[in-house]
C-alpha cells in the first residue's frame, strides 16, 4: 500500500538535521528549518486513510521513496502503534523513537543530512518533490 505526496523545493533548504527530515505544507522555510526538504505539500497525515495509518502504526518495514528530477534516495524505517498521524502540516521521519502528531515513522535509517546532496541541491533551486511512502 502506497500513499504519494508532491512538495517543492525553497531556497532556504539545507537539509543538515542529523536525526530527522521533514516536508510541510507551509510554503515558506527560514534556514533555521535545516531539516525541512520540501515545502508547499499537497497533502499531510491529515489526508491519510484510515486504513493507511493502521497499516503504518502496525508495519515492522515503511519506505520513503524521495525523487526529484528523476534521482531518487530511500529512506527505511518502521511504524509503532503509539503513532498519532493527524498533524495538519509536517510529515516528520524520525531516527529516533520520538512520537508526537508530527512522527510518519520511527527508527528511520537516514535524517535530512544523509539524503543524497544532488536532491538537496535541486530543491534549493525550487525543483519538485515526489514524496512516496510505502508500507510492506
């Protein structure tokens, strides 16, 4: 089961945060947010179907395929049933097992520093962002 959202890219990306990366539907980022990857999102958690966010809370194995301008990286990590899923805005993968309404998915493999820095590059120029999560 797939659930695909779009976002851009924003000058201020920077993409240093060793233990979490974000998207956001909030359009605009000051550097400060140096975990944030995408802005302007087309959808949050809020979005999910229900059956969607129990097969995420119940999953040992969720994928986060991230593609921009046909180069893509992934980043693995796992669900928990104590995930909330419902922040209206941030979608935030976590290497941690930090949990709060923003946390998509704990024990992640990669924070924001670890995506490959040619995606990084692309989204400071403003590119689009496909944002694909999957759930085994």
């Amino acid at each position: 089961m797939e659930f695909v959202i779009y976002a851009k890219g924003h000058e201020n990306i920077r993409g240093l945060h060793k233990t979490t990366l974000e998207i956001t539907k909030e359009m605009h980022l000051t550097p400060k947010g140096d975990c944030i990857i995408g802005v302007s999102a087309d959808k949050s958690m809020q979005d999910f179907p229900e059956e969607f966010k129990e097969k995420i809370r119940k999953s040992k194995k969720i994928i986060v395929e991230i593609e921009v301008e046909g180069i893509k990286d992934v980043v693995i990590g796992r669900g928990d049933e104590r995930l909330i899923l419902n922040h209206p805005t941030d979608i935030v993968i976590r290497k941690s097992d930090f949990i709060c309404p923003r946390t998509l998915m704990i024990k992640a493999d990669k924070g924001a520093k670890d995506i490959n820095r040619e995606i990084i590059e692309k989204l400071k120029n403003g590119a689009n962002l496909t944002f694909r999560i999957i759930v085994e």
